[in-house]
C-alpha cells in the first residue's frame, strides 16, 4: 500500500513542479536543455540497452 501512495505522491509533485516552473521567466531556456537531454541521452538508452542485452543473451543461447 505504502508504494501506491508514494507513487501518487511523486505524480503530484512532477505535476505541481512543472506547473510552478512554466509560470517562470527561464521556463523556455529550461525546456530546451531538458528536451535536448531528453533526445540525446534518455530515450537511446531506453531504446538501445534493451535491445543489445536481447542480442547479446541471443548469442549467449546459440
């Protein structure tokens, strides 16, 4: 139970911080570097890792 109830908490706390933020004057500035780092580190790793580890547990099996 403890972990649904820390779950809902941190969703509405990113919700309530990101709200915060886009009332602020460096929002714009922010965004850019957030979504740069987002495109270029996160979603690769999310894309990628997964991939290599299937290929190489693949190699592993024949």
């Amino acid at each position: 139970m403890l972990n649904h109830e820390v779950t809902v908490l941190l969703a509405f706390l990113g919700f309530v911080c990101g709200w915060g933020l886009s009332f602020s004057s460096f929002s714009a500035a922010l965004k850019a570097i957030l979504s740069a780092l987002l495109a270029r580190f996160f979603i690769p790793v999310v894309i990628i890792y997964p991939v290599q580890r299937k290929a190489a547990s693949f190699r592993s099996e024949i």
